[in-house]
DNA sequence: TGAAATATTTAGGGCGTGCTAAAATCACGC
DNA sequence: GCGTGATTTTAGCACGCCCTAAATATTTCA
C-alpha cells in the first residue's frame, strides 16, 4: 500500500486509513492495560495480543511516529489524546456489536466476543449508529461493560469483585470480562448476569470457596471466579434493618476524560 | 504471518487462513469475470480490483499454488472447484449482508455495496445464517442478484437488458449492478426496482434515448442505462391481445453447477 | 506477413506486520 | 554497588500484497 491512486473511494468512511486492523487492537490493548494498571508495558502489550515483544516495540515505534502514543524506551507507553479516541472508538464499535448481536440476532453470551472483534474493524460508523438506534442506544453491553459515547467518554470506574465483599453483604452484579467463553457460559449456568443480585453468605478461609445467593439460588464458587466478577453496592440498603460496611460506597465518579 | 503457533483459536470459524481479504476479493472478481465472459483476463482482473496488472499475475501465481486456479500463461485464469466454492461463499455473504442492511437497518440501497463489501471478509458462517433466518432465507438481494445457497448453487442465468426489448414489449424488472451508487440513486429515483413492470414504449434511432413506462409512470432513459438492467419476460403475457416476440423466452436454466 | 499495438510477465522495490537471536538496559537482592 | 535475571530493544529475516519499468508474448491489421 505504498503509492496506490486510491479512486474517489467511498462515502460511508470506514476508518481512517492508517487505523489498520492491528494498529486498532493494539491500542485497545494498551488502552486496556493503561486503565487497568496505569501503563503499559512492552510484555503486557505481547501477551494481550499474542504476539512476540520484539513485535510490539516495532509496533510501538510505528504508532508514536504517528502521534498515537507516547513511548519512552524501556518505560512502556502512554496514548496521546488521539491514540485513547481511536481506542475507544474501536471499543464502542466492538461493545455496540456485542450488545446487537445478542440482543437481535440471539447469540448466547459466550459467542459474541470473537465475531464483534472481526466485525469492529469492518463496519463504518455509519452502521454501528444504526445499530446502537436499534437497540435505543444501550449504555452497557451484554457482560455490564460500559459503551463509550460516540464522542469518546466513558464511565470506566474500578469496581469491587465478589471476593471483596464481606460476609453478609448483597451488593448488584455489574460486569465480567467478556474474553473467557468457558466462565461465560459457567456463570450462565448458574444465572449470574449483569443486574442479579448477590450476597455473600460464608467464605471458606484460605482463600477457599464462596457461598453465594444468587437471585433465588445458592451457589458455591472459588476464589477465582469471584475476583473476575464486578459488583455494585446497592443504592439504598432497605431501611433499618442489618448494618454492613459502608452505605454509600458509591466510588468517586471518575470521568476518565483527559488523563 | 509466517509461523504464528495460534492458539485454540475460535468455535464460530471466520474464514480458512488462506482466505485472507485480498483473496477473497480476487476470487470473487474472477468468478464474476468468468461467468460473464467465460475466462477471466489479468488486465480484466487489474481493472476490477483497481490494481496494476503485475500485481494480478503475483496473486494468481499464489492462488494457483494453493489449487483455488487454474492459470495457462498468457492465457488467463480459471476457477477450480475450490476456488468457485471460495468465490461463491463471499458473494453469498455479500448479497446475505446487502439484503439485511436495507431490510433491517434501513440501509438506501446504492449504500449497502461498499459496507457489505467490507463485513463479507469479517463475518463468520454463523452471523451470516443467522442474518439469512431473520430474513427468511432470502433468494436475491435489493438489487434482484441470486443470493448462492450455502452449499454453493446459484441460478445464474443470463437475461436480458431493457436495451435488448422490442418496442411495445413488457417486462419485469430483475436487476441491475449494485457497484454504481449513482445509478443506484437514479433508478430508485424514477421507481426502477426489481419487481417493477417496464414498457418499452419507443426507440429512438442511432442508439438515442428509450422510452419505457416504469410502473405506473413514463420516463424516458438513455442505452447506457437500458444496457445496465436486467429484465425477464413476463411469465404469461395477459391471454390474448398483443403478440410481442417470443412468449417461451425462458432462457436455458444454465444452472451453474460444475462447469 | 511483419510491424505496431496490446496484454502479460519478470525484475526489482516498498511497506506493514510478524519472528528469532542477540545485545542492551533495568531492577533487585545480597 | 554489583551481579544476575527479567525486560526491552536491535538486527536481520520472511511473507503478503502492492508498485513501476522493462522484457516478452500475443494479436491485429495494413
């Protein structure tokens, strides 16, 4: 692609030429790991994506010549102001595919992942609008993530896991990862979706199993599982009655809007 | 992409790994070439895929390497079995994706070929079966093409064009190329879609202007245009009154199978 | 029939993305 | 404060797909 005479080409842009579909998942990843853990580094970045380091920092050197991240040798990479736009756009295209394909056309929880990666970098913008209309523009997808605005901000706040809960307390299940069919489907089995609700009833010590309700249920997990799974506390704790830890947990909003 | 060690990989298979996007793209164009011209010619190739024709003679060395063609030097290319059931798959996934965009998302009909253009290489067998189902299995797109069953059969018959009728014969709109969003625009604007009845009402001499009444209404259009729409005669031509050409002008079903 | 026009292929590159092996740098514990 | 192991980068290469220029084959027509 080096000196073509591309003709007039299209009208419903698809992305901007130099978003190839490995520069798109690279950034997600980075943006990924940026938020998760502050930065990102050289290895992280080869592990997201499978791929040797020597790759990445070749990768690397090729975004930050194009102004998308910022990279100090040795030092891991930031995204520049346009590398977390083109991230997040990415990730609302692959959010909103998510959330249509359950919802429209049936696919179970599990199987969305894979096809809404092939699909992020093929639709234009133009359809992912359309589709997020037909779904009356949900805020969340099928796994609770939150889909970023058009407009590149998002609701990204660190929630609590299952496994920081204490004993006692039902809190509102908000999200898991969406990478990991095998969970998905488990959590299915055991009707742990986005919106039940959760209260923990006795942990095991050693980091042994959890005793969960969950809804109407009763469900013994491990440590691992509930560490993957994103809770909430609930708003108002019906009045009176049991006092647990801190009523208003509601973490401080951070925006994650400029840095 | 030289020696990945993938890993598991997926359950929803996208495409088999030879098939990547350039390949796709150039199977589909030679299979249109040849079933229009009975051979496909590198510069033909060149033109269609807007690529310099040393380019087309690299790719097809390749794909006939991998047994997808049949290729005599100097003499041009010829789909195998392999390669037609390859070229069939990604038109049946471009027609499936065309029909569902105008008829679920509400896509204009001249802007569905570059966004099906794009998912046909994204979308795995799965997605697009269940498009089809939500359809109805559909059997042509928006632009009166045969959608390819999933098995590789299509009813590819060649059928004439509003330039070919004789003046006061009356036909049904079949289909017209859905690579021309002008046109595209034009038809829809002078209610020329598949379905619709068409009279050619005159002819104007030296290849001049047609007059032809369009459904209900009269328009008057030029050769290159009539040269572009497909029509079919009309399966019973109302008993009696007018005796127009030929009343069992069902071509041949040419049904496009083997060779 | 033979030369000009046209079509096709070869030769020689470029760029993007990936890999391995080896060198450089960093980080940490003694 | 220094060696050692882990991390990161450099060096060198492969492969897919594209390009231009030049060579070669085919076709056409005067």
């Amino acid at each position: 692609m080096s000196a073509r005479t591309s003709p007039a080409s299209a009208q419903s842009a698809a992305a901007p030429p130099f978003l190839t579909e490995p520069v798109e998942d690279y950034l997600k990843a980075i943006y990924e790991l940026e938020t998760r853990t502050g930065a990102a580094a050289t290895t992280d970045v080869a592990n997201a994506l499978q791929v040797a380091p020597a790759s990445v920092t070749g990768m690397i050197r090729r975004l930050a010549a194009q102004g998308l991240l910022d990279h100090v040798p040795y030092r891991g990479v930031q995204l520049t102001e346009m590398g977390r736009r083109a991230a997040l756009r990415t990730i609302r295209r692959h959010r909103i595919l998510e959330t249509y394909l359950t919802q429209v056309l049936g696919y179970a929880w599990d199987r969305v992942h894979d096809e809404a990666e092939r699909l992020e970098h093929a639709a234009s913008d133009d359809l992912i609008e359309r589709m997020s209309a037909a779904l009356g523009h949900p805020t969340v997808d099928p796994h609770g993530a939150p889909i970023p605005t058009a407009d590149g901000t998002v609701d990204e706040r660190n929630h609590r896991t299952i496994a920081d809960l204490t004993v006692g307390e039902t809190v509102r299940m908000l999200r898991v990862s969406d990478k990991d069919p095998e969970l998905l489907r488990y959590l299915a089995e055991i009707a742990m979706q986005p919106g039940v609700s959760i209260t923990l009833l006795q942990r095991a010590p050693f980091d042994g199993p959890l005793t969960l309700r969950v809804g109407s249920g009763e469900q013994v997990v491990g440590s691992t599982l509930a560490a993957q799974v994103l809770v909430e506390s609930l708003p108002v704790p019906e009045a009176s009655a049991s006092d647990a830890g801190s009523p208003s947990t509601r973490p401080r909003s951070a925006r994650k809007s400029s840095r």
